[in-house]
C-alpha cells in the first residue's frame, strides 16, 4: 500500500464526485433502485385503472386527476414513462452502471477503472438524464405520452415529447461513456495470468452487453437529433406529405418518413434487449457456480453464445416491423435471423440448467433467485418465439400477449438475477450478510406475485386485447371473456409490491446488524473474493492479484477444499 | 497501485488505455454517423426523383471545396504537430497546434457565411427534407468542430504545462485528439460529396 492512499478525502471527493468505481458502482445502484420503486409506481397506479375503469384511485389519486380518476392523457404518460424509467433509468444502470462498475474491476484484478473521472462523468450525466425526465412531469405539458418506442407521426406532435428526447440524449451519453469505459478496462488491466479463457463468465457479459451499448445506442442518439429537430426547427424527417390532422392539414414540408425512425429505434432497441439479459445471465452464472459447488457446464459454449448472441443482435431489429408492410421478402430475412437468435439463448440456459446436474445445492437466498431466473426466463424465450415469425405476429402484435413475453424476460427473469446478484455480493460491498430470513421471506411471495402480474397477460393477449388501452379493453366485445383476470393481474401487482418491503428493511437491517463475514462468505474461487471485504478505497487489494487457474474450480476431485480460489499457484 | 497502462503500452494487447478509449469512442461515432447518412438515403430514396439534386443546386461549391481543403491541411498541421512532440520539438508543436486552430477557426466561419446566405434566401431546414438533412448534418459536424476546438485549445496552451512534468503523456493526449480530429475531418470528406455534389 502506497501513502497516497491513507490521506483524508473530504465528504464531496469521497461520495458526490469519486473516482472510485466501487462508490461509482453504489451510487449507480441506489439511483437505479430508486428508479425501480419509481418506474414500479406508476405502474400500481395504471393497474388501478385497469382493474376498476374510472373509479377514484385511492391514497394517490389527487395528483392523476381530478376526482382521483386517472384521466387518460395522464395514463399515456404513466405508461411512456413506465417503459423509459425501468429501461434506461432501472435495469440497465444497475445491470451495467451498477454491477459492471463495482465487480469489473475486482473480478479482473484490478485497482479502478481505466478511466475513473470519465466513470463520475458518466455517473452525472446518468444522474442529469433522469433529473430531466422526473422534471418532465412537473413541467407545464406534462410527460411524454408517446409510449417508450416514441413513434411518430404521434411522437413529433404530442406535446411532452421534446423533454423526453433531451432527457434521452444525457442517458444515451452516460451509457456510452460507461461502456467505453467497461471495454477498455477488461481489455487492458486483467491481472497477470488472466487470460480470456479464465475470465469469470459474468466479465464475459458485461464485455459483450459493452459493445452492444457502443455501436447500439448511437443510432438512436441519431434517430433523437432528428425527432428532435422535427419538433424544435419543423423539419418533416418523420412526417410524410399531406399529414391531416384533427381536419386539418400539418403546416410542414412533408416527405419524411415514420418507417425511418422505427428503422433507427429498433436498431438499438433489439440490442437493448439483450443489454438487459446478458448480465442477468452473467451474475446467474457466478451464483450457479457457487451453489452448486461444481464448474459451469460448458464454458466455452457459454463464452461462444454470448459473443454469437452479441453479433446476432444487429440483424434481427425489424422483426418488431412485421406489421410496417415493409414486404415480405424483408419479414423472412427477419424472421430467419430471429430464430437464428433463439439458438444461442437456449445453449445458454440449457448450459445453466445442465450445471445443476449432480450437484448439492446450496438454497440460499441468491442461489434462490438464480434458480428461479431458469425457468421465467425459459417462459419468456420460449414466448418469444411466435412473436419472432412474421404469420403469428400479425395476430399478436401490440397485444398483452407481448408485454406479458417481454416482462417474463425483464421482470422475474433480469429483476430477479440482480436480486441474486444484491445478496450474493452485499457481504463484499459491506462486510456483512443479508438476513436470511427476510431474503426467503422476499423470494417466495415475489416469485408467487410476479407470475400472477404476467402470466394472465398471455391469455389476454391471445384473446387479442390491445395493450395501450386506458380502460383496460372494456369497450371491445373480443375482450369480454377475458377482462376478469385484470382485477387478478393488479390485485397481484400490488401484492408484489408489498412483497418487496422485507428486501427493503434487509438492506438496512443487515447493515449494521448481519452476520459479520471476512473477505470470502462463500467459499468462491474468483478474484473479487480476494480482496478484504469491503475492497479497499482505490486500489482494492492490499497486493496485485495473480491469477493461476480457471475461473470455476470447484470440486476438483483429490483436493482438501471444494474450492480453490484463482490466486492459489499450482504446485510443481 | 495505480492504474496500469495509462502511459505505456499493455505488452499482449499492444496499446495503452487511452488508445483503445478512444478508437471505442470513434465506432460509436462512425454508428452516430452511420445512423444519420443511412437517414440521407432512406429520405432521397422517398423523395421525387431528381428532387434531392434539384434542391441542392442552391449550396455554394466553391466555398465547400475551399472548406474541405482547409480542414484536410488541418489535419496535416495536426499530424505535424504531434510529430513535433515526437521529435522534442515543443516550439514548432505550439506553431502547428496555432495553425490547426485558425484553419478550424476559418472553416467555421466560412460554414457561418453559407449558413446565412441560405438564411437570407428563406431557406431553412424545414424547407424541404433535403435542406433538413443538410442542416442537421452539418450542424452536427460543426459542433464536433467546435468541441476539438475547445480540447485542442486546451492542449495549445494552458494544458501545455503537462509537457514539463509528463511529456509521454503529453504526447499521447496529442495523438489521441488527433485521431478525433482525423475523423471528424473524414465526416466531411463524407458529407461534401452527398450533400454537395451529388
């Protein structure tokens, strides 16, 4: 340990403006927690109109309208926004910003990031975004309203619009500057002796969900200047000639084009989706491992996938444009690349699956999350694939069939891999364990809740009821059979969010009350585990880590230890 | 522990970590970019044929020509000036560093003089899909201009310093804004062919 380290740093270096990726990493995680119960909110209220049509909402119902009924314009925005803050303000930045800054580092061995002032900067810009989109709903035109996918011609003449795309563009700067950041930093500082083929599986993930980011997220930042400049300068990119509306004809040049800004979208959006799998996938992995005491199944085949997967996800974006009437000769190229896509996504859950062969599993609370995370995901993969061909997708298209998927993907399957994650790495973030008690008393009820919210979604959704409808598809003969279950699916939303108050309390509790534990809880073999717990301020370890085996070597047989740890050199 | 290969090359991967930050930062650029021409020719191919060509007979060539050899000798200044660093030379660095800035200095303000004799003639980038495009591109490449403007004065004088105590790393800052000042250069190259040839 050198000197530099043992000066005092004052309250604003060492917790507003850090260099330090691992209070970079804790600061990406509180704001993005935040923004879960936020995003998680606004939701419960939708489902109150939802389940009881232009009833009064309870406790809340003051600020959506008056009389407490949520009016419909406000439901437009409360679902816009719904998307935007999960997605860009929720699981990316705790799936990347979150667990890619505080574990990178520490599972490659090394003392920071590559860049620890960029890292702060893409912290704020982060921080900046979300300001600005929470500011949104306070201004005098209200959220925007246009839905997450912000189409136009809606998205370039709905008012609310234009702070959405600003707030937009610091979000899509932070994840830039953040996967940069993240590429460079498992390319250049691994330790000694990590070569890729030792990297844990979880860095894999991150390298890979990185790059998507880099090349993903400018195109959309593309596609934001352009919506931007539709609304603030009166360009027509979006607008086609002889737009009518409400009787009148659109004082604009025309001779844009809607078709080119869902081109743009979902050119990030598809690889989007894979940004908030990936490292799902990744910190399933590392507490799979350790559960089950046994090497991955297939580490190379993981490794292979993933990059595969990464590749993949650039050729498949129009298969959400089924419905465009862009031609069928499109549609199949889509259709092909998206079931081309589905392959490697089952390698890696089969791999998964396969690892708990044999094994005498650990049921502890993370390990519990991991577990549950194989077969939701299972169900929205495998929910996915009618979606993905051109024929059935016509009838599916923009039904509850569709948010029902890709919640199964997000929902019970991401949310439920960073649970895992949160207790399984909180011993080396403080020192001390997570309740156990409370951690099973979260699993349970969430896994119970979360396929009463999404599972109905899939029998509306084939019965064909729209899923932008403020009444929930009342007014639709076709929906009738079906609209009891919405009563269910809110009831059970809010059950869920009860059932996240022990998560809450264990959190704070096991702060200054758990178990005390010392740098490896767990008995694992990768490196973070190496450092004292929690990682020392800047440079983690007390020495540089040198790493001598694989990432997993768990059970070798002959051994005196179920585990042998990365740094252990081999004898001989 | 400080951070390992800030300076000197990392021995398997051949690079330091700032090299790799910022050809990382130029694909996501060239994605930028990418996303933008893709929308020039997704908006000529829906306008009537001939229309792009037609409305594009309104920009000034000869000031674009001069425009695109003045940021191509900004960027041979630029290589000329990291060079100089190579070869100890600080004097002549601070001279080429000089020669970058006017010449981006001249290349803005001849874009100004095109900008407002369009503004004059009433046109504007909602006349027509095209000028849209035109503006929007070249206002974007403008304020990548500006920013390696601001970096690059940073460097010319008051970041100069850094020379006395680290000139290794001096230099690679040099060579790093030079490569984003090469590919802001190569935006250009792209842009005056689409948009004013064309």
């Amino acid at each position: 340990m050198n000197a530099h380290s043992h000066h005092e740093e004052s309250f604003f270096r060492k917790y507003i403006w850090s260099t330090d990726h691992k209070i970079i990493g804790l600061q990406y995680g509180l704001t993005a927690l935040l923004f879960l119960s936020v995003g998680f909110f606004l939701m419960m209220v939708m489902r109150w109109q939802l389940a009881y049509p232009e009833t009064p909402i309870p406790f809340v119902g003051s600020f959506f309208g008056e009389d407490g009924i949520l009016l419909p314009e406000i439901y437009n925005s409360l679902g816009a926004m719904h998307g935007t803050i999960m997605i860009f303000l929720g699981v990316v930045p705790l799936a990347v910003g979150a667990f890619g800054n505080y574990l990178v580092p520490l599972q490659i061995g090394a003392p920071d990031m590559a860049f620890p002032k960029l890292n702060a900067t893409s912290y704020w810009s982060y921080f900046i975004g979300g300001v600005i989109m929470m500011g949104s709903f306070f201004s005098e035109e209200g959220a925007a309203r246009s839905g997450w996918t912000s189409y136009p011609p809606l998205a370039d003449i709905e008012v609310g619009q234009t702070i959405w795309l600003i707030g937009m563009v610091f979000l899509i700067t932070s994840s830039l500057l953040g996967s940069i950041n993240i590429i460079t930093t498992i390319v250049q500082l691994r330790a000694p002796g990590l070569t890729w083929s030792r990297l844990p599986f979880f860095v894999w993930t991150q390298l890979v969900t990185s790059f998507l980011l880099v090349l993903a997220f400018p195109p959309l930042e593309a596609a934001a200047v352009l919506q931007l400049m539709d609304r603030v300068a009166s360009t027509s990119f979006f607008l086609p000639s002889g737009l009518v509306i409400s009787g009148e004809a659109l004082a604009v040049s025309g001779g844009g084009s809607p078709l080119l800004w869902q081109h743009l979208f979902w050119f990030l959006a598809h690889p989007e989706v894979y940004v908030l799998i990936l490292p799902a996938m990744g910190i399933v992995s590392e507490v799979l491992a350790n559960n089950t005491r046994k090497p991955l199944w297939g580490y190379n085949s993981l490794v292979y996938s993933v990059i595969f997967l990464g590749f993949m996800s650039f050729v498949v974006w129009a298969h959400h444009m089924f419905l465009t009437g862009m031609g069928t000769a499109m549609s199949s190229f889509f259709q092909i690349t998206t079931m081309i896509i589905s392959i490697p996504s089952v390698i890696i859950l089969s791999a998964l699956l396969i690892s708990l062969w044999g094994a005498s599993i650990r049921f502890n609370t993370p390990m519990l999350f991991a577990l549950a995370f194989l077969p939701m995901f299972g169900i929205g993969g495998l929910t996915g694939l009618p979606l993905g061909m051109a024929a059935s997708d016509i009838y599916l298209h923009d039904t509850y069939y569709v948010i029902g998927h890709f919640h199964y993907v997000v929902a019970p399957g991401t949310i439920f891999a960073l649970f895992a994650g949160i207790y399984y790495w909180y011993p080396k973030i403080t020192g001390r364990r997570m309740n156990e008690g409370l951690g099973q008393l979260h699993f349970w009820p969430s896994l119970l809740f979360m396929n009463g919210v999404f599972m109905p979604m899939f029998i509306q959704g084939l019965a064909g009821v729209s899923r932008r409808l403020w009444d929930g598809g009342l007014e639709y003969a076709h929906a009738a059979g079906v609209l009891q279950w919405n009563e269910f699916m809110s009831i059970s939303a809010w059950l869920l969010g009860i059932s996240q108050i022990p998560f809450i309390i264990n959190i704070f509790y096991s702060l200054k009350r758990g178990e005390k534990v010392d740098r490896n809880p767990w008995e694992a073999t990768t490196l973070e585990w190496a450092a004292p717990s929690p990682p020392l301020p800047h440079i983690n370890f007390e020495t540089l880590p040198e790493v001598h085996r694989e990432a997993y070597e768990y059970s070798v047989p002959g051994r005196n230890r179920d585990f042998t740890p990365q740094t252990e050199p081999k004898k001989g | 522990m400080e951070i390992p290969y800030t300076v000197d090359e990392r021995p398997d991967t051949g690079i330091y970590n700032a090299k790799l930050g910022i050809w990382l930062f130029l694909a996501s650029e060239v994605m930028l970019f990418g996303g933008l021409f893709s929308a020039y020719v997704f908006l000529r191919l829906g306008a009537p044929v001939g229309a792009f060509h037609e409305w594009g007979q309104e920009l000034n060539v000869p000031l674009a020509t001069l425009n695109t050899l003045i940021l191509i000798s900004s960027s041979m200044t630029m290589v000329m000036s990291w060079v100089s660093l190579k070869m100890n030379d600080f004097k002549k660095f601070k001279l080429y560093m000089a020669l970058t800035l006017l010449c981006a200095l001249c290349f803005l303000v001849i874009k100004y003089l095109e900008y407002s004799a369009k503004i004059h003639h009433h046109i504007y980038p909602s006349t027509n899909t095209f000028y849209a495009i035109y503006f929007t591109l070249t206002g974007l490449h403008g304020l990548h201009i500006i920013g390696g403007m601001v970096v690059l004065f940073y460097l010319w004088v008051p970041g100069s310093n850094m020379w006395n105590t680290k000139p290794e790393q001096f230099t690679n800052r040099i060579e790093i804004v030079g490569l984003y000042w090469h590919f802001v250069d190569l935006v250009w190259i792209f842009l005056f062919p689409i948009l004013y040839l064309l």
